[in-house]
C-alpha cells in the first residue's frame, strides 16, 4: 500500500508550473480550432482563405501565424491548404516567411508540450504515441527529424511531440526544424502563388500528395529506408 504522503508528493510533482502552461496552451488551441470549425468563412479555401485574411487588414499576417501555431499543436488543421492559399495571396517569398515562423513556432511549443507533460497525455491528446530512439546519438536523429519536414514522411506535429517527450536537444530539434521546413514551405507558397489550379489540377495535386505521404511511410516500414524504423515508431 502506498503511504499516502508519498502519493501526494508525486501527485504534486506532475501539477507543475510548467505543466499546467502546457495544458493551457492545449486548451486554448482547441478553442481556437473550435471556432475555426464554426466560423462562418472556409479559411481552408482560397477564396475563403483571402476573404478571412482581408477582414484583419495590416495584422492579417499576425492571424495567419497564429493559425499556423494552432494547426501544429491541433493535428486535425490542415496546414498544406494554408500555405498554398497564402502564397496566392501573398506571393511567395512574403507567404514562406510567414508560414515558416508560423510551423517553426507551432514545432517549437508542441516539442515544450511533449516534454512538459508525457507521452501518455500526449497520446489522450492526439490519439497516437510516437516513440524516439537516442541510441544512434543526437546528431543522427536531428538528420532523420530534417529529412521528416524535408518530406511529409511522418505527421509535423506527431514528430514534434516525440522530439519533446525523447528529451532531444532543443537546439539539434530547432535547428533541423527549421532547415528542412524552408525549402518545402517555400516550394508550398510558390505553387500557391505561381499556378491557379483547375478542379483536376487540384485533385492531381492531392492524389500527388497523397501517395507520396502513404509510399514513404510504407518505403521506410519495409525497406527501412535511413533506418528510421529503428528509431522512429508511432501507434
């Protein structure tokens, strides 16, 4: 039986500062993709996404960031609609900055999420468990976490999450976040701002996108491509 002093105190331990800014932040996010859900323009359509965007006027920018920061944190925003919209309305070089800071920061507060609260509240939060292996060293895994946000191999926010909760270094997770996230995004908010898709083009572009995101996985599961199968495992 377990003294009940001693359960208090670890109770105690897990009701932190630092845990509950976590959780705070988790529920805010979902406020915000509450009202996403229910507000009365799609942003998630470019015509929706420009109309939404224009209505803030000079802090739009600011909005899509913090949009962006949700999508992260919240797995069930799409983000790749977003960017591409942004480029359309931006062009590409001002629609990639933003979009970078708006995914880096969204990375760098789920990472802060991950390792303040655990994989098990991670896994009530998202409905998955990713686990990290450290034993090829830091240096590898920052490689691995580049070549994830290089190419949609494993969901942005999942690897962010397992980046936290692995107790990886903050500084080789920032920095392989944000070297790989540069020439992807900018690609992104370039087709946005370069092509206005036809109906067919669109669902081109999304079976495009959608088989790259099932052949990778499915590459790295059976020919364990990087030997990331060793390393990277979600449930």
């Amino acid at each position: 039986m377990k003294h009940p002093k001693r359960r208090k105190l670890k109770q105690n331990a897990w009701f932190t500062r630092q845990n509950g800014i976590a959780l705070g932040v988790i529920g805010l996010s979902l406020a915000a993709f509450g009202w996403m859900q229910h507000a009365e323009i799609n942003i998630f359509t470019p015509d929706g996404f420009e109309r939404s965007m224009d209505g803030f006027g000079l802090i739009a920018p600011v909005v899509y960031i913090a949009v962006l920061v949700v999508a992260v944190i919240v797995s069930q925003v799409p983000q790749l609609p977003l960017a591409l919209a942004a480029g359309a309305m931006w062009g590409t070089v001002p629609a990639g900055i933003y979009s970078i800071i708006g995914g880096f920061l969204g990375g760098m507060i789920a990472y802060f999420i991950g390792r303040s609260i655990g994989r098990s509240a991670v896994k009530a939060f998202t409905g998955k468990t990713i686990y990290f292996s450290t034993h090829r060293g830091e240096i590898y895994m920052g490689w691995l976490i580049f070549l994830t946000r290089l190419l949609p191999v494993f969901p942005y926010d999942l690897i962010s999450y397992g980046a936290g909760i692995s107790g990886l270094s903050l500084r080789v997770y920032a920095l392989a976040t944000l070297l790989g996230m540069i020439p992807s995004t900018f690609l992104l908010t370039y087709i946005g701002h370069a092509f206005t898709f036809s109906f067919a083009q669109t669902i081109g572009l999304a079976l495009f996108i959608t088989l790259l995101m099932i052949g990778l996985p499915w590459g790295i599961r059976r020919y364990n491509w990087f030997g990331m199968s060793h390393v990277i495992r979600m449930e």
